[in-house]
C-alpha cells in the first residue's frame, strides 16, 4: 500500500510539474503578447486588462514553482521517515553506532538493549558478567550523550516520529 501511495505521489507530483511547464510557456507568450500591445497603443483599456491578467498568470506561476518545491520537499522528508518505519531503522542504528565510534561488543549490547532487555538477559546471551555489561552500557551511553537507556531509546524513536507531534511550548 506505501509503494502505491508513493507513486500515486510521484505521478501527482509530475503532474503538477507538467501543468506548471505549460502555464510558464503560456506566460511567457503573454507577456511577450503585452510588450508588443504596449508598443502599438499604450493607453488601451484592452492592453492594461490584458497585462493586469498576464501580471496574475506570472504570479501564477512563481507562487505554483514555490508550492511544488514545498510538496516535493515534504515529499522526500516523507519517504524518509517511511523509510525508517519500513524496517531501515536497523540501518539507521547501524549508521549511528558507527558515527559514535561503538565497538562490535558495544553496538550488541546497545541493540540489545534497543530491544528491551535487561542486563542481566544481555550478560546471559552474550555469556559476560553483568558488570561488564553495565561497563559497556555506560560506555555506550556516552558516547551517545545521554544519560541511560530511556534516552537511549529516544534518540532513535524521535527518528520514527521526526516531526510528527507539536512541540511543547514554554509557558
């Protein structure tokens, strides 16, 4: 259903894409329609109409140009957080483990416990000391700025949020 939404996004944003490349030919005839009225007879009522609705059509078309660059940007933000809830977060862990520097036995530990599981469950599947893995805990921890395994986990939730709830506003 998601690769239909995003092609039926495509299709609409090529569309609008099309739509926006005839109404920018149409106003550049326009305008060049308007430069030649104004040469023959300056003062027509017939000329300045037609150049109020030449000026409207231009206006037209920067303020479409703005709005399909918004949409397309919306566009990619969105395919980026379906990526991510598609199943790239494990990618998108990976890439965050390495950009903070985790060791192989840091970034088990820390995907076990982006999983849930306690110390004492990680020090039996890895077959370590708890001590260890509270070592390994707080190393990680760290390295990723934050301070235990709640934030821990929200730095990675916020990636499947991304803009998704209001901020709260200082009182």
């Amino acid at each position: 259903m998601s690769a239909d939404l995003s092609t039926a996004a495509r299709r609409q944003s090529l569309a609008l894409t099309g739509f926006l490349a005839v109404q920018s030919l149409a106003a550049v005839f326009f305008i060049g329609d308007v430069v030649a009225d104004f040469r023959a007879d300056p003062a027509s009522v017939h000329v300045i109409f037609e150049a109020l609705v030449t000026l409207a059509l231009a206006l037209g078309v920067i303020f479409g140009a703005f709005a399909l660059r918004r949409t397309l940007e919306t566009l990619r933000a969105q395919e980026a957080a379906l990526d991510v809830a598609r199943g790239a977060l494990g990618a998108v862990i990976e890439t965050q483990f390495q950009a903070w520097g985790l060791t192989p036995a840091e970034r088990d530990v820390g995907l076990l416990a982006l999983k849930g599981l306690d110390v004492a469950e990680i020090a039996e599947l890895r077959g370590a000391a708890q001590g260890t893995v509270r070592a390994q805990l707080t190393r990680i921890y760290s390295k990723a700025s934050v301070s235990g395994r709640a934030q821990f986990a929200a730095f990675f939730v916020e990636d499947l949020l991304g803009e998704g709830l209001p901020k709260a506003q200082a009182v």
